[in-house]
C-alpha cells in the first residue's frame, strides 16, 4: 500500500486555497484554465497558479494543454494548460482498510450465483481465485521462506501479519466494519482469500480459522501442523 503518497496527496488539501481549488476545478464539467479559477474565486493569478501546479505534482489534478477559442493553425495562439480532477483515487486508513477487494470479491460471487454457482461455493472460489491472482506461482516453499513470503503479499492487502515461532497471525482485518456486522461471511471469505495465496506461492501452509480479540481471525501454519 502506497500510504506515504496516498497521505502526501490527501495532506495538500489541508491548505484552506489548495482544497478551495480543488473544489472548484473538480465541480466543473470542463477543464479549467488558471484565470478562470481565479476569476471565479476572487484570487491572485500567481497563487492559482502555485496552488493548481501542487495539486497536479500531488496527483489530485492532471492537466491538459488545449486552445479555448477552437482555432487552430498561424495566428491561433498558444494551448492554454487547462486543469481537471485526476483519475487517481486517494484514500487513506489507519489501520488500513481493504473494502474495495472484499467487494471485488463479493461482486464476482454474485455474478458466478446468479450463473448457477451455489453462492457459499462462488463466495469460496472468488475469494480463494483473487489469493490465486496475488501470490507469484513459484517453486513449493517451506518454513521460514513460505511465511516471508506471504506476509509480504498479506502485508501488501493490509493485513498486518507478524510471523511469530511457526505460524503467522494477521493483527488487522482489511474488511474489520464488514466483519462486525456479518461476521460468519467475511471470515469464511478471509480464510478462503489467504489460503489462496498460499496457494498461489505454492506454500504449504494451511489458513485457519482461529479468532481472537483484536485480530484477524485467519492464522496460517504448516500443513503438517494444521
């Protein structure tokens, strides 16, 4: 998770003029030109411009170069830089958050339920299959690499994990909102997504189901000891 610039790029809107801007440029349906956000809020050029240019280094605004009169060739004038609101998502939690991916995962159940997939099995394979897709297939690893391993990729999904003796334990639940209110459903789905990519590492280790305060309820441990 990129939280150094997702923080960074969420941060420059604490400025009062920067967010003012922001507001603006990302209210209109066109981009929008230095002197028209000026105008339009009652400021200097000079600090537009400073501000727009911070919110473009940010990633919060992205910029385009275009003649506003629609003329084209000699005697038409420069491209004006224009601005509008990146494509770039930004958000940041603490303890990080992941209610995007069990939504992916959620999504392709339904639609594999809708096909005909008995929905406890599409909940199940969707999970497991978007483990699958994170975790490199490599030669099968034991022990200490096997664990490395996947808490890299577990940490990567905000999982938190800490290997400790033989086994790792994942100290944050990404979908925790989720799992208080439904919580049979989102840690059969944790338990399915982390043994998906222990798979995907071709790891032997198994994800169980082991609940405890403060925690994710999934531990994983070598096959031999689950």
């Amino acid at each position: 998770m990129d939280l150094g610039a997702q923080a960074a790029g969420i941060g420059a809107l604490a400025d009062d003029t920067r967010r003012t801007l922001y507001e603006y440029v990302s209210g209109q349906e066109d981009a929008v030109g230095r002197e028209q956000a000026a105008t339009a809020l009652g400021l200097a050029l000079h600090n537009v411009t400073f501000h727009l240019d911070r919110l473009v280094a940010e990633g919060l605004l992205e910029v385009e170069y275009r003649r506003l009169s629609g003329r084209t060739g000699p005697g038409a004038g420069r491209p004006s830089k224009l601005y509008r609101r990146a494509s770039r998502e930004f958000a940041v939690s603490l303890p990080p958050r992941r209610y995007d991916l069990v939504g992916d995962i959620l999504a392709a159940a339904v639609s594999r339920a809708g096909a005909g997939t008995p929905l406890d099995q599409a909940l199940h394979d969707c999970a497991r299959h978007e483990g699958l897709s994170l975790g490199q297939v490599t030669e099968g690893l034991d022990g200490t690499a096997a664990f490395a391993g996947l808490a890299t990729v577990l940490s990567s999904q905000g999982f938190e994990p800490k290997v400790e003796d033989d086994e790792v334990v994942l100290a944050n639940c990404p979908f925790d909102a989720l799992a208080q209110k439904h919580t049979a459903l989102v840690c059969g789905l944790n338990q399915s997504f982390v043994q998906g990519v222990a798979d995907g590492l071709a790891a032997d280790v198994t994800a169980r189901l082991e609940p405890e305060p403060g925690r994710c309820c999934v531990k994983v441990r070598p096959t031999s000891r689950a």
